[in-house]
C-alpha cells in the first residue's frame, strides 16, 4: 500500500471512531464527552428558535420617604346647574342649593339649535346680584359662553336667570365651575 493512502486511512478512521462515540444528553440540553476516565465539560447549546419574552414583573410597592408625595394636578368638574330647551316668556330661572358649593366661573353652553342670550342674572346666597349684558347667540360655530363671577374667590349662588329667546328644537345648559 502507498504512504499516502496509508495515512489518509488513520486520519479518516480516527476522526470517524472519535464521531461514533457515545453522547449523552439529558433533558436540561446538556451534554458530556467521556475520554477514558476524564469528563470533557459539556458544550455550549445555542437554540436560535424566537424566544416571546415574559412580562416584567409588577415591582413590588416600596414607600420613597425621602421624595415628596405628588398628587395628580387638579382637574376641576362643570356643575350642571340646568338644562333648557325653551326660554319661556323671554326668561328662564335656575335655582341653584346655596350650600351645594361655591363657584367662581359660569358656562352656557348650546346643546342643538340656536339660541339668542341677551342677559343673565346672578343671584348670590347673601342677596347680591350681578347682571351681565351679552346679546351674542349660542349655536354650532360658538357653543358655549363663559363668564366670570364677581367678588373675591369663590361665592355660593342662589339663583340664575337666563334672559332671551331661542329657536325651535334649541337647548341648552347652564354649568359652573
């Protein structure tokens, strides 16, 4: 037999009794070699099938004394105080609880139609009035007037009267903040 012939069979046959020797592989994926009585540590199992990754963890509540409690910024509610969809005789009261709460700023706000406001008039809970002269409409293109009540802070209203006319199949309603 040739020289060459000769050493290609010792390297092939050697590689291939290396390749025919035993693997074991347990059911974490990990795997041994045993050369004679020696243990080769296991290989490093790569699995590049897409892993969906688990949710966080909701962090456990932990009180920060050192920082300041913040409160959410507060967001003021509208107070319905009526609802019309017809000024009778050219006005329309609202009476308002005087214990109800106290209120700095007035809306009329059109629900449908169209309705022409000429005045309103505010009674407080100490008997004073404020009288505010509008003449504008409320209607699809201006839904809503506002006005700002006068005297220091908030003050507690007794009564409001809306005072003008408004068209068929208008309405609207009177909110305070």
């Amino acid at each position: 037999m040739n020289i060459k012939a000769l050493i290609t069979m010792l390297v092939l046959g050697s590689s291939s009794v290396a390749m025919a020797r035993p693997v074991t592989v347990s059911g974490t994926a990990e795997a041994s070699w045993t050369y004679g009585t020696t243990r080769a540590p296991a290989p490093i199992v790569r699995d590049h099938r897409t892993h969906v990754r688990a949710p966080a963890p909701a962090p456990a509540y932990q009180a920060d004394y050192h920082r300041p409690h913040r409160s959410p910024p507060f967001v003021p509610v509208w107070t319905t105080l009526g609802a019309m969809n017809r000024i009778a005789d050219g006005e329309m009261s609202f009476a308002v609880n005087p214990y109800a709460s106290r209120f700095s700023t007035l809306k009329l706000q059109s629900s449908a139609g169209k309705s022409l406001i000429y005045r309103v008039k505010i009674q407080f809970a100490n008997g004073r009035t404020q009288v505010v002269e509008l003449n504008k409409y409320l209607m699809a293109g201006s839904p809503t007037i506002t006005i700002d009540l006068a005297g220091e802070g908030a003050r507690s209203i007794k009564n409001v009267t809306v005072v003008g006319r408004n068209a068929r199949m208008s309405a609207y309603s009177v909110l305070a903040i």
